[in-house]
C-alpha cells in the first residue's frame, strides 16, 4: 500500500515560490506522459482499478524508460492518499507498441503487471482493451528534512495543476512538516481531494479549498 501527502499549490507564483525556497535541496527534475488504459467495458474503472503506463523523457516517442502501474482502491483524506499499487519496468518499445495497439495487453508476454490486468479484472478478448488518454507532469524531487518532496506541475488538456506529493510511513508527521515549511513561508496551499488520474477523467480543475 503505497501512502503519500497529497497537497496542492493554487497557482504558478506558489509554484515558484516553494521551487525557489527548496531549490538547495535539488535532486532531479523528470519529465514524465502518463497514458491510461482499461478494458473496452470498463472492466478496470468500474472496480477503482487503473492501469498506467509513464514514459519517462521530455518527448514521448523517445523516452528511454517506461513503467507500467496497476492501481487500485485509492482513497484521499485530509490530504494523505493511500492506495493499492504495483509497478513493473517495462521495455519502452513495448510500451509504445500498446500505446498504438491497446489490444497488445492481452497478449504482451513476460510482463507480470499486464498479466494481472488481463487475469483479474475480466476483459473479454472480443472487446479488447482501449487507451482513455493521459497527460504530462513535470516532477521535481527535494531532498529535504528526510523527506523526498516531489513538485508537480501536471499538464493537462484544461489547465495546469500545482502539487506537493511526498511518500512516507509517517504521512501526518511528514504532513506536519511540509505545512509548517509553506505557512512558515507564506506560500498558499489546500489538501488534495483528487488524485490527477480522477481530475483528467473529470474533465476540469476542482475547486481550490482552504487547509
């Protein structure tokens, strides 16, 4: 079970200004497209499943790593996240093939998390698999305090959103930390209620709330 501190920043400025303030902290910045997929009868999303291929790299076709994650049962509250998930490297040719043919899950070899999607959740291979589409997030890891913050800046069709997300097995104490950094500072912030896949399917940015 996969636990993270989920909050959000409400704008660019705030965005900038926590960038600039841990900028010392720097580890690496990733440049990731997240492509999304499920059962042509929504096998997957119709028991909170998520299948997710990211490719790593700043152009899609030539990203030189690829990770395929199966999700499940997440649940947001108060902003620490909690969800199933399993990852498995995947050869980013193989990938890409999905990418163009969806139905290749249900006959990709050798890749163990593919075989779960197609043994557990039930797609029929006459219907198939189809890709529901996906976005870009560019990621930016700290090291800071102990706790490795990633700050997103995900990309999507109808708008940018701005995030802390940070893995921890004490999320309330890390969550504890890292708002008392952005009060400490000024800068803006709300809890996250959605996670980026549920905001791209919704269509739109939710609502901006108050810590």
């Amino acid at each position: 079970m996969e636990v993270e501190v989920k909050l959000r920043l409400p704008d660019s400025a705030a965005h900038q200004s926590l960038s600039s303030l841990v900028s010392p902290f720097l580890v690496q910045t990733h440049f990731q497209h997240n492509l999304f997929f499920d059962g042509a009868a929504s096998e997957l999303s119709s028991v909170r499943a998520i299948l997710r291929l990211r490719f790593y790299g700043e152009d899609l076709k030539n990203a030189e790593r690829c990770v395929v994650c199966l999700k499940s049962k997440a649940v947001i509250v108060d902003g620490v996240s909690t969800v199933a998930e399993d990852e498995e490297e995947l050869d980013p040719s193989v990938g890409r093939a999905i990418w163009a043919n969806p139905d290749l899950i249900g006959s990709t070899g050798g890749c163990r998390i593919l075989r779960r999607a197609r043994e557990e959740f039930g797609v029929k291979e006459e219907s198939g698999y189809v890709c529901l589409g996906g976005f870009k997030n560019i990621r930016v890891d700290y090291d800071w305090n102990g706790l490795k913050l990633e700050v997103d800046q995900t990309l999507f069709d109808f708008g940018t959103l701005y995030e802390i997300e940070c893995e921890s097995a004490e999320p309330q104490k890390a969550k504890e930390m890292i708002e008392g950094l952005l009060k400490g500072h000024g800068i803006p912030y709300s809890f996250s209620k959605m996670s980026k896949f549920a905001i791209f399917r919704a269509g739109k940015l939710p609502l901006i709330g108050n810590a």
